[in-house]
C-alpha cells in the first residue's frame, strides 16, 4: 500500500495534489455484489426511511407494536423502547 493511501488530506488539498490514477476509485469498479447492496440499501432507506422523515425530525422515535411485527418478521432480534 502506498503512502498517499494512508495519508489523510485535508481541505482542498485533493483538488491540487498529484494522484497515481491507480489509487483513484469510481462507481464502475463495484463488483455485481457491491451494486446489489448499494441498490438494496437504497430502495430501504426509499421504502422505509423517506416516508418517516418528519416523525424523525420532530424526535417521534417511538416504535409501535406493528413496527415491532414488522422487524420481527424481517429477522432483527433489538428491541427497541423510547
């Protein structure tokens, strides 16, 4: 592993220091499983999270006991109580 690896940059410091093309990582190079988790991820977060967004702003983290079936039901063993 490389010294640029395991240097942190900071600010703006990206935008002007030299990179070996080798260290540099885009969305192409996901392999077919890393896509699959990443779409999986999204279409939670789509399904699930998006429609509670205003109950999550206003701190209503209260989880009733249909939500309660509901993760029951998806594998999940935390119980959860605010």
């Amino acid at each position: 592993m490389s010294d640029t690896l395991n240097k942190t940059l900071k600010g703006g410091e990206f935008l002007i220091k030299e990179i070996p093309a080798n260290e540099i990582f885009s969305l192409e190079e996901l392999s077919e499983e890393q896509k699959m988790l990443r779409d999986s991820a999204k279409e939670f977060i789509d399904r699930e999270v998006v429609p509670q967004h205003d109950r999550f702003e206003k701190k209503r983290l209260r989880v009733d006991r249909r939500n309660n079936a509901q993760i029951r039901r998806n594998g999940t063993s935390w119980n959860y109580r605010s």
